[in-house]
C-alpha cells in the first residue's frame, strides 16, 4: 500500500492543477495500481477530462470511473419541456 501513495498524491496534484476540472468532489482510491476515481463533477467534459489526466501518471495499470454527473439547476430542462412539441 506505501507504493501506491506517490501515485495517488500525484493524481490528486493533477486533477487539481487541471483548469477544466473541479476536483473538489472527486475521490481517488488506488490499490495494486488500480486506480478508482468516484464523486462528482458538474458537466461531462469534466467526468471526461479527468481520465486522461490519470493515465499519464506514473504507476497506473488500470483506471475504473464511478464519477456522476450532476448538472446545475439552471441547466436541466423539466420533463414536460421535453415532451412537448416543436
């Protein structure tokens, strides 16, 4: 487990450094190399941003992604918006 703390360190240091991705709510666990990336961001680009940025890290065999979406308010459109015709 003490090998996996520089490369866990260093994810933590990207995703942070990256300015297209919020890393407050985002979570990393790595074991054996395996790296688990879990929280949540507030758009898609940012969910796929952030594994690339992992990839690149020193130490990484494999990444799983458990990141949710979760858009803002103003940006979700209702229901009966959607079903209504043009």
């Amino acid at each position: 487990m003490i090998d996996d703390m520089r490369p866990r360190q260093d994810i933590l240091n990207e995703l942070e450094y990256k300015p297209t991705i919020d890393a407050a709510n985002i979570g990393v666990i790595i074991e054996d190399g395996i790296v688990t990336l879990m929280g949540h961001v507030l758009s898609y680009a940012e969910k796929h941003a952030a594994e690339p940025v992992v990839q690149r890290i020193k130490g990484v065999r494999a990444i799983a992604e458990d990141i949710e979406v979760r858009l803002p308010e103003h940006r979700k459109t209702a229901d009966d918006e959607i079903a209504s015709p043009s």
